[in-house]
C-alpha cells in the first residue's frame, strides 16, 4: 500500500514535469556567466522574461570557465552568449568563438569599448574595489590601500576570488601587476604582492560568495564596486566600498553572440533589448555603469563614490591582457594556489 | 517441516533469474565502460603512447602528485575514523529496540541527501569565521574556537566524515543483524568478558563487512569533490584539481588521466576489499 502511494507520487511528479517540457513554448536563451547577484542580472533577465516570456536561465560559471566551456563545446553549441569581463571576452572572440554582430544602438557604445567587427562589445563596466563588512572586521580598520591589505590585523579576512574560475578577479590580477611595476611579460612585482598578501587570505572561491560578504563569513572581498553597492543600498548591509589609494582597475564588462548559437533570432533580439535604455537603468540597479550614456538615474549615480575617488581607476589594455590570460592565471596557479 | 536454509542464499528454481542482471548490467555499461572508453581516448588524443605520457604527468606534475596523496590519505583516514565512530552506533541500531531508533537511524542518514558542495556550505555555517561553532564558544567562554577551520585541513576531514559516516553505519549495521547472536550468548555464558568477545567473536565476524565498508567509504572519499573545491584554501585533491584543469584551461586530456588514475584506484581497492571479504575456509 505504501510503495503504491509512494508510485502514484513519482508518477505526479513525472507527469508535472513532462507537461512542463512539453508545453515546449517556453523561448530561452542561454547566457553563459549570468550570476544574479552580479551587476543585478538576477533583476535583468526577470525583467526580460516579463516583457517577453523569453527565459535566460541563471548559470554559476564565471567568465573564464565560460570562455572554456564555449571551447570545448565548439562543435555543437549550447550557449548562444556570454558574458564576460573585458579581457575573458576578447580572448573567447580571438578564438574564433562568436559570431559577428552589432545589436542595436551599437553606435551609442564609445569606439573604445567595442570590437569594430562585432565580435564583442561593453554593456557596463566596473570597478575594482575592496568591499568591506565594517562589521565583521573584529575591531581593525577599514583598509584604505593595497598595502594596508598586508598588514597582519587583516590576517584571515581577505578573499578574492581564483582568477582560474573568474575574470574580475583575472582583472584585479593583471591590473596589480601592472600598478606594482609588471607588464604583460613580466608578472614577478604582481605575483610577489600577491604572494605577501596570500598570508592573509581566507580562501580563493570558485562560487560567488556575495551572499558570505554579507553575513560577515568574508570581511573583505576584492570584486567590483557595483557588487558592494547593491549590499549596501539594495540589502542593506554593513559594507563600506574603498578605492585603494594606489589605484584601481576600470573592467568593461562585454558580451559576445557565440558562434553557432542554437538561438540566433531570439539571441539577437535579447541582445539588442539589453542595449536599450530600460535593461541599462535594470543594470544600473545593481550599480554596474551602463555602457549607454544617461541611462543611469541621478538617484542611484548619487550612491557612487565621488569622482575624484574614480579619478584613481585606470584603464587596461585588453589586447595585452588578453595575450597574456593562460600565462598569467597559470602562473599565479603556481605561485599563489599551489604553493606550499 | 521446511529445511533450513541460510537466509539470502536460494539456491535453484527458486531464486530469481539471472536475467534479472540484465538491467544493471546495461546501465552499468552505458554510464560506466562508454564513459571509461571516452576518458581513455581522450587522454590518449594525439601521438601514441600519449595515454602513458598523461598518466604519467599526473605522478610527474608536484601538485598533481600531492593531491593525489592528499587524497588518498585523507580517504583513508576519514574511512577509518568514519568506521571507528560507526561501530557502536551500528551494534545499537541492529541489536536493541529503544525508543527513538527509527529517528536515530534517520539522523544519521541525512548526510547522504546532501551533494559534496552542501557539505562544503554547511562547513563553512559551522566553522567559518562567523561560524556557529566559533560563535557559541565566544558567548561561552569568551573567546572564539574554531574560527575559520572549514578552510584548513580539519574542516575539509569533518565534512568528509559527515557524509561518509551514513554509509557507515548503515553498512555496519547490517553487518551486525546478520551476525548471530548466539555465539556471542555462548562465550558469555562460557564467562568470556565484553572485550574479550569483541576482540575474538565480534571483529571476526565483521571483517568482511570492515573491509567491505572501508573500501566504500574511501572510494566515495576519493572522488569526492565538492566539499573539497568549496573547502580547500591549498590543501587540493585530484577531483578538484581534474575539474580546475577541464574548466579552466580546457586542458581534456589532462584532466581525463586525473580521472583514470581515480578510477583504478577505486578499482583495484573494490578488488583487494571483495577478496578479503570471501569467507574462509
């Protein structure tokens, strides 16, 4: 009798989810590297599928395990874009991954921030920051620069994440190398910063740990600014952005349209709304800068730090970063994860 | 009167056809020889002998030889320890009806709900820096303990222990219902003491199921990877460091020899734990 009861459940259950597959009308689009809790992608895609019913479903990969995935699955697609910090995008479009295309408002993209073929283009950027739980910093300071991160009261509280699995953090990694004198060559004054700051660090995630940063399990998360933002003004949380006084890294965060894309008239439309003033001022709500001038509103812009403090953000050469991702990340593999 | 006959074993008409094999073994050989196949020519992609260079590359590579160390030894010992903690929790469940038993059994299978990841997570609620281990034992005794252990060697071992200590007991348990009880009556009878028993009728009895568990439990431990890619500051293991090589540089066949080396490991200890299992005689 029980088994019987326990039957008729799975065949519920079944039956539920083949009539969901089935009603088979559901449009998706699948967007490798869509964290909801990154530049409020969560908000973005809700938002689409409202307007639309297109479904992008959320994904974890972060955009170098993006970009590899997007590899190995050259031959028979499944993603039909991605997202990517800068460097992570133009590398994927150098390979020969995606396929060219200018969404609409192409022309309101700065020449700067887009591949004049189409292969890639910005939709925000941001900015490396230190994102800081006051809270959860046991009585220490807020750390103000990149040297006060060494200092032993930070011991255990700092984390960013493992450049392997994330390009923000690939950004932090070869922006510092350049700050501490390094070139696209030479990652020895990077990875000896890192290799001191490595004493105090808790732990190299391979997840998003926005929602630790938030509980106090990570006092100090090297990310980018818009993430510490949204803790502060859309969770309300303890946290206290810093722009270190050596300087910091703007990242362009780009998309790309993956070549073969199982999608392609849904990719492109979905493409093209993101570039529209309402999934700009979506973005922003996560405190990522929309790539489309004026599609901020005053209210959230007011919740930036000053500019003077952006002022110290300096711009990276993606094509150098770019030629210099498997030799880098490697290296720090080396140096920093494995050492022993 | 019916003969008797030795519980499980039904010889002849009576036992169900060995077509009923049929099933498990196609599964068995889709999700694991077509796999297995896979992961060999991959890892064998490009010149021959390929295949011995990339299995060799895992032992000749330092942090490959080092996680697979790591693994093995920690395999081993949360096995051991997840069998020490286990005996007695077994012996109880299979031998005495109290109160509470069916909630008890229940606890202590929970953990196999719970993917490698939600372990490292519940880890990290425990143990982490606001943990709420560290947490109770400030509000008791004024200063934190264990604060930030789930990133270091003893958080990853707790969480390995976790979900290995159901398979455990449940394996232990079954082992001690089939044990008979009798034997043990006689030697008390016979004025033999309680360790004495243990040592001489007890542990016999269970070694085949011992081995059996061990070679479970480690093998499970050994290819585990998501407390460890959750956990791990440094202290890496081959799962983790085969998933870092496949995602993060595409790197197929090097990843594929981490998992052929996993995969024998696992192989050749099932194969020494089934024979030490045989009863003698």
């Amino acid at each position: 009798m029980k088994s019987r009861t326990l039957l008729a459940w799975i065949g519920i259950l079944a039956g539920l989810c083949l009539s969901r597959a089935a009603s088979g009308q559901e449009k998706t689009v699948i967007q490798y590297d869509c964290i909801p809790n990154y530049a409020n992608w969560g908000g973005v895609t809700a938002l689409y599928q409202q307007k639309t019913g297109v479904r992008v479903p959320p994904d974890p990969k972060g955009s170098s395990v993006a970009l590899a995935a997007i590899e190995k699955e050259k031959e028979n697609p499944v993603a039909d874009t991605a997202y990517y910090s800068g460097a992570i995008g133009y590398v994927a479009a150098q390979k020969g991954l995606h396929q060219a295309y200018k969404p609409k408002g192409w022309e309101k993209i700065p020449a700067d921030l887009k591949d004049p073929g189409g292969l890639w283009w910005t939709v925000h950027t941001g900015t490396i920051a230190f994102l800081v739980n006051t809270s959860a910093l046991g009585g220490a300071p807020v750390p103000r620069s990149w040297a006060d991160l060494l200092k032993p009261e930070y011991r255990g509280k700092v984390v960013y994440d493992d450049p392997t699995w994330g390009g923000t953090s690939y950004t932090m990694l070869y922006g510092l190398n350049v700050l501490m004198g390094g070139d696209e060559k030479d990652f020895r004054p990077g990875l000896d910063y890192l290799r001191k700051l490595d004493a105090n660090v808790l732990t190299y995630p391979r997840e998003s740990i926005y929602n630790g940063v938030l509980r106090g399990e990570v006092p100090i998360w090297i990310n980018a600014d818009g993430n510490g933002y949204k803790m502060k003004h859309a969770d309300n949380g303890p946290i206290e952005v810093v722009i270190p006084k050596e300087g910091t890294f703007s990242m362009p965060l780009v998309m790309g349209m993956v070549r073969g894309a199982p999608h392609p008239e849904e990719t492109r439309r979905y493409l093209d709304w993101l570039l529209t003033p309402e999934a700009q001022a979506e973005f922003s709500k996560g405190f990522f800068r929309p790539v489309v001038a004026g599609a901020i509103s005053p209210e959230i812009a007011g919740k930036f730090l000053p500019p003077a403090e952006y002022a110290r953000a300096r711009n990276l050469d993606l094509a150098k970063m770019a030629a210099a991702s498997d030799a880098l990340k490697k290296a720090w593999l080396e140096e920093i994860r494995r050492s022993r | 009167m019916r003969p008797l006959r030795a519980p499980g074993r039904s010889p002849g008409p009576a036992g169900p056809s060995a077509a009923w094999l049929a099933p498990a073994a196609l599964f068995l050989g889709v999700a694991f020889l077509v796999p297995l196949a896979t992961l060999v020519a991959t890892a064998a992609r490009g010149a021959p002998g390929a295949l011995w260079l990339a299995l060799a590359g895992v032992w000749a590579r330092p942090h490959t030889r080092h996680a697979l160390a790591n693994g093995l030894g920690l395999s081993a010992a949360v096995s051991l320890a997840a069998i020490a903690l286990c005996l007695l929790p077994a012996e109880l469940l299979a031998r005495r009806r109290f109160p509470g038993r069916g909630a008890a059994r229940l606890l202590l299978s929970i953990p196999l709900a719970f993917s490698g990841v939600i372990v490292g997570f519940l880890a990290i609620v425990m143990l982490g820096r606001v943990g709420v281990v560290p947490s109770l034992a400030r509000a008791v005794f004024g200063r934190p303990f264990g604060e930030g252990l789930a990133y270091a060697l003893p958080g990853l071992f707790l969480a390995y222990l976790f979900f290995e200590i159901p398979r455990a007991v449940l394996a232990l348990e079954a082992a001690f219902a089939r044990m008979d009880p009798e034997v043990d009556a006689a030697a008390r009878t016979l004025g033999a003491g309680p360790v004495r028993r243990f040592a001489r009728i007890t542990l016999p009895a269970l070694r085949p199921a011992l081995v059996g568990t061990f070679a479970t439990t480690f093998s499970v431990s050994l290819g585990s990877y998501g407390a460890a890619l959750i956990l791990s500051r440094r202290f890496s293991v081959l799962p983790v460091e085969a998933y870092q090589e496949f995602t993060a540089f595409g790197n197929d066949a090097g990843a594929c020899a981490m998992a052929l080396w996993l995969a024998a490991i696992s192989l050749v200890v099932s194969a020494v734990a089934a024979r030490e299992a045989r009863p003698r005689g």
